[in-house]
C-alpha cells in the first residue's frame, strides 16, 4: 500500500513538471532572438512620415551644386496647399538639406504624384494635363541681374525651376532628384573685358557691332519667353505659339555685388542654333541689336545645347565680317 502510494505521488510530480514545461514553452520561443520566426520591431515598423524635411539630390551632369538660399516649392494635382523649403545644408553639394518654412500638408494621405519645382520667381504656371500629367509653364526674362544667375567657385545658379518627383525615404523624409528643364550655358566673369556692363545672348537674323563689323545672320530662334513642358523624364522647354518669345538674352553686370560671383550661369532653350552670339557688351546703342564690345562666341547647328547639361563657353574670336566700307 506504501508503495502504490509513493508510486503515485511520483506521477503525479512528473505530469505537474511537464505541465508547467508546456505552458512556459511558448512565452520562451517568443522571446528567443536565435528563433527566425521571431518578430522583431525594426521589421514590423516603418519611420514616421516627415513632411518637414526633404533632402535634395541634383541629377549628373545638370548642376555643380546647391547655392545659398536656394528654395523649391511641392506641388500636387489634388491640393492647393503648397509647402515651401529653403536649404539648410548641403551648399557647394550636389546633396542637399531643405527645411519647411510654410505651409502644413504632411502628405501623409497623398494619392497622387508630389513635384517639386526650385526658383518659383520665374515659374509662370503649373497645371493638370488631360490624362493626370504635370505641366509647367517658365519665363525666361530677356534681362537677368547679376544676382539672379552669378555663383562663386562650386556652385551653379538655376534661374529656370529643376523639379524632380518627391516620395518619402526610408528614414521618413521626403527625397527627390532634381533635373533642369535647360541646358546652362557657364560662362567665367575673369574672361570679359574689364568695362563690360552685360553679356547678351543673340540669335537675330542681324547684329552690328559700333564700328560696323556685323555678326553672321541667325535665324532667330527664341532664347526668352515663356515656354511650357510636361513634367516627365527627359522634360524639356519648349515654344508655346501662345507666348510671346524674343531672341536675345540679356545679363546686366553693372547691378552691384559682381565681385562675389566668378561664374554666370545662362539658361538655353535645348536645341540647335544656326548661329547663337555671346557678346560681352561694353557699350549700347539706342537701336536694337547694335553693341560695342567684343564677341566671346559662336554657336552653332553642330553644337547642341541638351537638356540637364552645363555648357562651359570657351572664347573664340569667329564670326565677324569685315567692316562696312
């Protein structure tokens, strides 16, 4: 009887042991970090969205980098609520840091493309192509000052808006690459003449320097007006017959502040030119077309200006026939 007892007892102890071994066994495997099957919070969270923050990337080749000050501004279809941002890291980089400073959308239900656009004190209007696309209508002055296109050593000015499409990172930032919608024409301040008071972009069909000399006929191409595209890769500007368009541009050198720049940085309409004239003007006339100064170059139809580029001008003395006798 003592026996039968203490057998049983024993049973029972060893069901008890390997019940409490089974309740214990799944809280164990839970939290086992050897165990594959385990979730851990870094795979099953992602970052809070941050409207706040958008880092900048410029395409290669478009631009050398962000300058101080530089802003852009997002764009939807589907609101007309617009955040503002201004750079707060990144000048001389092609990486940049841009900080909201207005607006409140955090783009968190968002459904429909974001577009970023940079220099909106030349964009003329953005708006809904019939199948949900984005448009954007740009005017290009046909007079710039010094300190809308002038940039020191590393730097490149856009006076003409880059966009790119904005999505959220990993880290919960807004990111977008930006791309121009022109080629820039760069142009070195050390290589004008020492009285020069502008630069001027010219395609006429008729240019005249002071002494009578005249410059080889162009076909007037436009290189200032407003120009509209649709915002998609390989965007470019082109001619809307709608807007009025001329085919001189002009940078005026003597607005003050020269000193701080050592580049001028042009935008061109991307194409081909029959002949595109880049004069540094030491001298103007009350007639149209006719300057003094010296031609730094000629462009021409084997040439091209392409889209998201930087064209560097090396001066070359061609182009010029001989004075009217």
């Amino acid at each position: 009887m003592k026996l039968l007892k203490k057998t049983f007892m024993m049973s029972l102890a060893v069901f008890m042991l390997a019940g409490c071994s089974e309740e214990r066994l799944p809280e164990q495997t839970k939290e086992n970090p050897t165990n594959p099957e385990a979730p851990t919070p870094s795979s099953t969270s992602n970052a809070a969205k941050d409207a706040t923050i958008l880092r900048g990337t410029l395409a290669a080749g478009s631009s050398e980098g962000w300058f101080e000050n530089d802003s852009l501004w997002i764009f939807t279809l589907r609101s007309m609520k617009h955040n503002s941002y201004l750079l707060s890291e990144g000048v001389g980089s092609a990486n940049g840091t841009f900080r909201r400073t207005s607006g409140t959308d955090n783009y968190e239900d968002s459904n429909g493309k974001l577009y970023a656009l940079t220099s909106p004190k030349y964009l003329y209007g953005f708006s809904s192509t019939m199948d949900g696309g984005g448009q954007v209508s740009v005017t290009i002055p046909n007079r710039f000052k010094i300190s809308d296109v002038g940039a020191p050593e590393g730097c490149s000015r856009m006076p003409v808006p880059y966009w790119g499409i904005v999505t959220f990172g990993e880290d919960g930032k807004l990111q977008a690459t930006f791309q121009g919608l022109t080629s820039l024409l760069k142009i070195d301040l050390s290589i004008l003449p020492t009285d020069t008071r502008a630069v001027v972009l010219t395609t006429h069909s008729y240019t005249e320097f002071g002494d009578g000399s005249e410059l080889e006929s162009g076909d007037e191409e436009p290189l200032s007006g407003t120009f509209d595209t649709v915002l998609s890769e390989g965007a470019k500007l082109a001619s809307n017959p709608i807007f009025y368009s001329s085919d001189t541009l002009r940078v005026n050198l003597n607005t003050g502040g020269i000193e701080q720049y050592r580049y001028i940085y042009l935008p061109v309409v991307t194409g081909t030119y029959t002949n595109l004239h880049v004069i540094a003007v030491t001298g103007d006339y009350r007639y149209p077309y006719i300057w003094d100064g010296k031609l730094l170059k000629t462009f021409k139809s084997n040439s091209p200006f392409l889209v998201n580029t930087i064209v560097a001008l090396e001066p070359e003395s061609t182009g010029i026939r001989p004075p009217k006798m």
